[in-house]
C-alpha cells in the first residue's frame, strides 16, 4: 500500500494494536530493505482510538494522519494528492480533510441519502449530516 505510493515523503506508522499474525515480522522486514521511513510500535491490544491516540502522540511531523485499517488500501497517488490538497488550502480554519473510498470498480461508498449529493470535497459536516459512508 505505501509502498506504491508514487511520493516518498511520508513516514508510515504502523501501530501494531496487539496483533497476532506476522505483522511485526513483516514490518521488520520492509523496515530493513530502507524503501520507505517506518516507524512500527508493538502495543497490548486495546479498541481502536487507543492506536489513534499513540500515533497522535508520538508523531512528530506537522502533517498528516492518515487512519487506515489492516484491510484499507490507498491509490497509488493518495499520499501525493493529500500532500497537495493540503498545501493549496487556503482557509487558515481547516485542520483535517476527509476523502471518500471507493470500492474496487471505482464506485464512491455513500449510501442513498433521501437524494442529496455532496461535493465533489465535502466537508466534514456536509459527510456526517447528510450522508454515511458505507465502506
């Protein structure tokens, strides 16, 4: 997934919630072939916002927090196109974007909503109040 990514300036912190799989060895390994910057953290196993708030605290970079899941995958231009929409904004109050998933065919992964359409960049409200996300 961040592997692909067509930029490579990022760092990608892997918050390892207590997995029992091969993820640390995994990571370990790609931490080793120097590809990307890696920053794993072993943790006991708690709900999700307990991962949220260790990468919180423990980033050091002023930008960007990207929540993924195990199962999420990013678009080979993900991190590049975060990168840019966040240095073209222009109002001062924004602190965080929210981008729609799609599913494998390219389809957003809104549910019907009595018929509204959000924007093509909805806002964090705009998404909440009148639409869910389905994936």
């Amino acid at each position: 997934m961040f592997l692909h990514q067509l930029t490579k300036d990022f760092i990608w912190m892997v918050i390892d919630d207590g997995s029992t799989d091969e993820t640390e060895h995994l990571v370990q390994k790609m931490i080793q072939e120097g590809k990307i910057t890696i920053e794993y953290v072993k943790k006991k196993n708690g709900e999700k916002y307990t991962a949220h708030n260790v990468a919180v605290k423990r980033c050091k970079t002023k930008l960007i927090f990207i929540a993924l899941d195990s199962d999420d995958r990013l678009k080979h231009n993900a991190v590049e196109k975060i990168i840019f929409d966040w240095n073209t904004v222009k109002d001062n109050d924004v602190v965080g974007m929210v981008y729609m998933c799609e599913d494998p065919n390219g389809k957003l992964m809104l549910s019907e909503y009595n018929g509204a359409e959000l924007s093509k960049s909805p806002s964090l409200q705009e998404v909440t109040v009148k639409g869910r996300f389905s994936g």
